[in-house]
C-alpha cells in the first residue's frame, strides 16, 4: 500500500512540474507576441512609426516632431479640408532649420542665411513672423 501511495505521490509531483514548465512556456511566448505588438513598425532609421517617431537629420535621432518641433498651419484651408501642419525644428545653435512637410519622407535642411531667415532655392523660413514661404508665396503660419 505504502508503495502504491509514493508512486502515485510522485506521479502527481511530475505531473505539476511538467504543467508549470508548459505554463512557463506560454507565458513566453505570449511575451514575445505582445511586445511585437507594442513595438510596431519601424523605419529605414529604426523609428517607431505607430509612436509617431521620425527621423530627425539635425538631432541624429528618432522624434516626435509634435512635441519638439514648432507647429506651422497652412495659411489657406478650404472648408471641411482637413488642416494638415508642417513643422520646424532648429538645431542646438540655431544655424540650421529642418522642415518636416507633409507627404514627404524626407526632411529639408536651411541654412541661417541673415539674422531671422533660413532659406534655399525654394523654401524661405522668417522667424519674425514665424512664415514658411515656397517658391515666394506665404504657404504656412504658426498661430
């Protein structure tokens, strides 16, 4: 009797332990899924696209340019058009301008040209008025 007791005791012992380590490697495996999830998809740059993140050539880093940048609007919006902003981020000392546009996967580096603009051949940036000028017509504003 004493034998069959200490037989079907271990056989329940194995059995919990061979349960829980089952248990564990669901629960691993339900870690991986989740995380993926979280994690979302990524860029060229390894930003976090979901997270809103992009790339920042003046930072060197993934940002969200909602939260760092200055919010410009367009000027002209016709009515029941979604308002869609663009964004401008200065460099550390201010010598440079990234212009993050909308619809674009690429960012537009000015230079400082005089004391409150920044300009290429097509885009000119004011910093008196805070005005985003393309090809010489007043395109976006900050409010």
């Amino acid at each position: 009797m004493k034998k069959v007791v200490v037989l079907s005791l271990g056989f329940f012992v194995l059995t919990a332990c061979n349960k829980a380590k089952n248990d564990s490697s669901e629960n691993t495996e339900e870690q991986i899924t989740t995380e993926e999830l979280i994690g979302g998809e990524k860029d060229k740059h390894g930003c976090l696209t979901a997270a809103g993140e992009t790339w920042s050539e003046l930072q060197q880093g993934c940002i969200q340019v909602f939260e760092v940048g200055q919010r410009l609007n367009p000027i002209e919006v016709a009515e029941g058009e979604a308002v869609i902003s663009t964004f401008v981020l200065f460099n550390d000392d201010r010598s440079k301008l990234e212009l993050f546009l909308p619809n674009k996967n690429e960012t537009i580096i000015l230079d400082k040209n005089e004391e409150e603009l920044y300009q290429n051949d097509t885009f000119r940036f004011d910093t008196k008025d805070l005005t985003l000028y393309i090809d010489d017509k007043q395109m976006y504003k900050a409010e």
